[in-house]
C-alpha cells in the first residue's frame, strides 16, 4: 500500500494552521499538471473527507491524499521548514526524476 509520511515539526504546523481557522480535519495533498518540469504539489487544509482520498494519520494528524497523485507521491516525506524568512513544506520525494531550477515543478 503506498504511503505519505510528515515529520513532527510539519504535524507541529498543520495542527497550528488548523486550530487558527478553528475547524478542518487535517491536510490535503494532490499535484497538478503545471511548470516546466510537468507537476506541483498541491497542499489545501481538509474540511471534509472526499470519497475517494486515501487518508494516514501520523503524529496525532490526518493527511488526505488524492488516489491520482498517490503514485507520484508513494513513499514521500512531507517537512515543515524556516529557511531564513521563509517558511514552507517540503517534500522529500523518491519518486521525483527531475525539477525546474526554482523547485516549483517535477517530473516522475
């Protein structure tokens, strides 16, 4: 069965972000054809679960993932990063066989 991990410090985060809307039910995660390199991630909060969304749940939050993008992201580790100012999620993919120079967009 595939499977999406998050480190604690982006469970940390996700729990952050949710407790300021005050609802939701955790992340969603699908990609998007788009870039020079053919996809992006696409992270959203969940208010409700889709019929058809794999769900995992890792260090006390859900993750919802798009059964179209499960391949893709298959063995992928979602971070919560500070680089400097920024702050972001990261993914660390396996299954990523190239990216753009700026890091929006992979290729599988």
């Amino acid at each position: 069965m595939a499977h999406l991990s998050i480190t604690t410090t982006a469970a940390e985060q996700i729990r952050r972000v949710l407790d300021e809307r005050g609802h939701g039910l955790g992340l969603r995660v699908s990609v998007k054809p788009s870039g020079c390199s053919g996809y992006s991630y696409v992270l959203d909060f969940a208010d409700e679960a889709a019929g058809d969304d794999v769900s995992f749940k890792e260090h006390g939050v859900q993750v919802f993932v798009a059964p179209d993008a499960l391949t893709m992201l298959d063995g992928s580790e979602v971070d919560y990063v500070n680089e400097g100012l920024n702050r972001f999620f990261r993914f660390n993919n396996p299954n990523v066989k190239d990216q753009c120079g700026c890091g929006e967009s992979f290729s599988v």
